[in-house]
C-alpha cells in the first residue's frame, strides 16, 4: 500500500476512536500548538497571518506548523518561532514522525476538517476549526467550530479569526528571514520576473500578451526572467520560442525561487502561489486574476504594507460560484471549472483573456517600480 492515503486515514479514524472520551474543555493558556493542514502553497503562505496572531497572544508558547513536503523548507529559520512538520498523506513515516511529538494542548486547522480526526488521534487536546465543512463527519472530532468570515475578507483573515483577540501585527518582510539557499541563479540588479505558469489552465495569460509585456519592460530597462513550473516549459516556448531570456521552468526549489523574487525589482504572474511566495518577499508583485477571488487571495489587512496591485475584470459573468474549501460562501465570487466538454465547463480561460496588456501596465505603473517608466 506505499503510496496510498489509505494507512494514514485508518490509522487516523483507528487512534481517534480509541482517544475518544467525555467533554472535553478549552485549554486557558495553551503551552503547545498545531497548526494542522496540507495546504498548497498560496494557502499555507497566507496562514502566515493565524502564525503571527499565534504567537502575540502565546508569546511563550511552542507552536508547529504541517506543511507539504515541497513546502516545508520555506520555514527553515522559523518565522514567529513556528517549526514546520512535513505531513504527506501517502507518505505513513510523516504519521509515525508527528504521533511520536509531544501532545499538543491545541490543534487549529484552518482550511479542511478531514484533519480532525488526525488531530485526535494524535492526542490534540482540543481542536479548533472553520464550520460548514462537507461532509459532516470532517467536523466530528472539532471541539470548536468558528463560523467562516461573514463579510468579504482575504482567507489571511478568515485562518487568524480561528484565535481569539485582536489582529496580528502587520506582515514585514523581516518577520521572515529567508531559508538558506545554494546556489541561488543571479540576473543582474534590474530583472524582473514574469511567472507565466499555474496549476490550471483557466489561470493562463494568453502567451501573446505575455511576450508584448516582456517587450515593453525590456524598452524601459529591465531585464526580463521567465518563469514556470515542473512540466511548463512548453508555455515558455510559446511565449519566447528563440529562449532569447533566462528561464526558471520549474528547476528551483522555494527557497531558491524567494531568493530569486526578493531580488527583483518586480513580479507579475497570474493568481498562484508564487503570487503569495512574492508578497512574503516583499517584492512588488502584480496578480492577475481570472477565475479566482481578488478579496479571498488578496492581502487582507495582513499583508497590506506590501506592494502589490490585483487585476482582474469584475464582475465577470461565469465567476459565480459561492464555494470556498467545501463550504458555502455567500459573498464569495470565484469559479474552479475545468476543461471538457460538458456546458458546465469552460471551454477556454475567457477570464483571463479579458485582462488587457494596458491594465497590467497601468498596475506596475501605480508601484513605481524603477526601471520599468
């Protein structure tokens, strides 16, 4: 059964039920943490928010974080006194690694309650959680269910709602030192970096689009970085088909990757992770959003003293779907369709390609970035 979930969620649901007991009761000052989930990376960076709310309200206390398995070295030099735990749910060694830790006082998971029942089984002591999740039986081990965010709000403050009391301190970029990192690509002192990828298809700019920026930076004196993901390297090719600029096409872990950003003078790419892993460097990132929420990934108040600017067309007619991690989110407007030919499927990313080269402009215009007036 390597590499199945399949020992993980049993063992999960087995220990869980063995731990089973009478009420149970809030801990008054809780002396160890877990912030409990398998987030991808845009999600678990805006976590960031719930860490730092953490630590100013248990300024004393021991606080751990799961992340995946790529993930987990952003966190190297702990940021807010955070350990990252690597949890991977084909992977039963991470199980064992996180049963074998002293148990926690407290267990917050801000995104899926699925990890209720691994909080449990782990000897959480008491489990906090976001209501409405589907189906009911995620919610069953959660002593403590918060109602998501009845007003539009970045999901940086919907995770830090999960604790009580007032708001972190905003983000600055020396709140989180960078990872160690070898071998770190150098592109000069005036690059800026275009991350052109993303984990679907509706996130993509039309490569047309993309060139003419890359043209239009160049002319006002930046150099131009390519960027993509693993297994991208053809919408690289059909953005810059003679390779004429330096490529990043999936080769750098994270850590390397933020060295990259915090270098450059400017990121642009459409609503991903990296969008996320640029505003934690402090680089001033233009997002584009197609079918996601502008509010929902935006910086909140958090991560407000970063600089960034968000382009999207809204309304947008087909970006109508109330759905946010299995709940339903009455104000939210954002769309996860995929390809295929069924109707209720986009048949391309009209979203994105309704986001004009001229906006995207106008937003890097709006940062002043130097080098690119």
């Amino acid at each position: 059964m390597a590499g199945s979930r399949a020992p993980m969620r049993y063992a999960s649901v087995a220990l869980a039920l063995l731990r089973w007991g009478p009420r149970r009761r809030p801990p008054p000052a809780p002396r160890r943490i877990l912030v409990l989930h398998h987030l991808l990376l845009g999600d678990t960076l805006m976590v960031t928010a719930l860490l730092a709310k953490l630590r100013a309200r248990y300024p004393d206390a021991q606080i751990a974080m799961t992340a995946a398995r790529p993930i987990a070295p952003l966190y190297a030099t702990q940021p807010y006194g955070v350990t990252a735990h690597v949890l991977d749910p084909r992977d039963f060694a991470t199980f064992r690694a996180l049963a074998a830790l002293p148990r926690f006082d407290l267990a917050i998971l801000p995104a899926d309650n699925r990890w209720s029942w691994l909080a449990r089984a782990i000897g959480a002591r008491w489990i906090v959680g976001i209501a409405g999740d589907r189906p009911a039986h995620k919610n069953w081990p959660v002593d403590e269910l918060v109602p998501y965010s009845q007003a539009p709000a970045s999901f940086a403050e919907t995770a830090a709602e999960l604790v009580h009391g007032a708001p972190p301190p905003p983000y600055r970029p020396a709140d989180w030192r960078a990872p160690p990192a070898e071998g770190v690509p150098r592109f000069g002192e005036r690059y800026a970096v275009l991350h052109v990828g993303a984990g679907s298809k509706l996130k993509l700019w039309p490569p047309e689009r993309w060139r003419a920026l890359a043209d239009h930076l160049e002319a006002r004196g930046l150099a131009v970085v390519l960027s993509a993901g693993p297994g991208e390297a053809a919408i690289l090719d059909a953005i810059d088909p003679a390779a004429a600029r330096p490529r990043i096409a999936g080769t750098l872990s994270l850590p390397l990757l933020r060295h990259v950003l915090a270098s450059a003078r400017l990121l642009v790419c459409p609503d991903t992770g990296i969008a996320h892993l640029g505003r934690i460097a402090g680089v001033p990132t233009v997002t584009l959003f197609g079918p996601g929420s502008a509010v929902i990934c935006g910086p909140g108040e958090f991560f407000a003293a970063m600089p960034g600017r968000a382009v999207t067309v809204d309304p947008f007619p087909c970006r109508d779907q109330t759905v946010q991690f299995f709940r339903e989110v009455a104000w939210a407007r954002r769309c996860e369709r995929l390809f295929g030919d069924s109707p209720e499927r986009c048949a391309r990313p009209r979203c994105m390609e309704a986001i004009e080269l001229a906006a995207v402009v106008k937003a890097i215009e709006e940062l002043g970035v130097a080098g690119a007036r």
